[in-house]
C-alpha cells in the first residue's frame, strides 16, 4: 500500500495542539501556515463551516508547494456546535466569558473538519469527526480565571481537554483527540481511502 513512495504530512495548521498530537502518535509533520481567512466563511452550520474551512486550508497549501508525489497536505479546522449557534475562536476575553456562562453545566458538539490532499496526485478525502462534550458547572471566579490565562482566546469553542480547560470538561462522548483538533482514527480512515498506510509516516 503506497510502498513505492516516500509519503510525509504537511500539516496546513498553525496549531501546535495538532501538531503533538502527530508527533505522539509517530509523525514528524510539516508545518506550512495556510493564512485562510476564517472570518469570511460562513457556509451554514457548524459541519459544513469546519470541513469548508479544513478544505480551503489544505488547498491554500498545496497550492504552494513544490510538486512531490510523496506529499500529503492534511487540513483541520475546529468549530463547537452550541445550543444553536457556532463557536470558534472568541473574538475577545469577554465573548470567552459570556461563551462559558452560557455552556457550564451544559454540553455541546464539537466538529473537527478533516481534508486529506495528494499533492500530486490530486486525490482527496475529508470528514468531520464529531465529539459530544459535557462542561461543568464552573463558578464566575473559575470563569474569570480561566479567561484570564488567556488560554481559551486561541482555541474553538472557548476550551482545551490537553490544558487548564481539562478541569472544567466533566467528560465527553467520542476522540479525545478530535476534541484537541485532530482525530487519529479519523486519518487513519482518510489516508486508507487514498491508498496510504498511516504507519508509512511514522518516523524511523
């Protein structure tokens, strides 16, 4: 399967969260920042915006990048469905604040938008992987803290499960990883679709 070519990830995303979590798993992406204009999508619900913009992200890349046949340009993008609206990144500590008042005790849906691109050889694959989260119920002093870290400003939906966020996720139903922006399994899927074994990108 693909044994012929010397396959490497181009990993089309700024996130080092995404990045880890190919490292723990045995791959030594590339980063290659995209520079996509998340603000200017808007296709609908929060499943079509984060494959909208996983696939424009990975597109941006390739499109780049010097032809190599062993080249494979994975794109994600992250957005939480929440009691009707899309979170992705807050625009401010204080839209980070509001977010959390609104989803303690509660729970939503996160979608992480998955876009697989043979840099030569055109194939694609993509999905979205879909996590279920239960956030719990955080005080205002927790809330104000938290947002004073700044952590959930850089992150979809106003949290992280792999940081100080991690306390105030009661549990989840689905990849963990997908939660922190990437599903392992989910890759696993797409690169089988192209005619790639995941276990060709582990380093040596």
């Amino acid at each position: 399967m693909g044994n012929d070519i010397n396959y490497r990830l181009v990993l089309a995303s700024a996130s080092p969260a995404r990045r880890a979590l190919l490292s723990a798993a045995g791959i030594d992406a590339e980063v290659v920042v995209s520079g996509v204009d998340e603000s200017n999508v808007d296709a609908g619900d929060a499943y079509g915006i984060c494959l909208t913009l996983a696939r424009m992200k990975a597109r941006a890349v390739a499109a780049e990048l010097p032809p190599d046949p062993g080249v494979l340009v994975l794109g994600c993008d992250s957005v939480l469905a929440f009691d009707g609206q899309v979170f992705g990144k807050p625009a401010s500590a204080e839209a980070a604040a509001k977010r959390w008042t609104m989803m303690r005790g509660r729970s939503g849906v996160l979608h992480t938008g998955h876009h697989l691109t043979g840099l030569v050889s055109g194939r694609q694959a993509e999905a979205v992987g879909t996590t279920v989260v239960h956030f719990a119920e955080v005080t205002d002093e927790e809330i104000a803290a938290y947002v004073a870290t700044e952590e959930p400003l850089n992150v979809a939906g106003s949290f992280t499960i792999d940081g100080r966020g991690g306390a105030f996720v009661e549990r989840i139903e689905g990849d963990a990883g997908n939660v922190i922006g990437l599903s392992l399994p989910l890759l696993r899927r797409l690169l089988l679709e192209m005619g790639v074994s995941i276990t060709s990108l582990w380093r040596a």
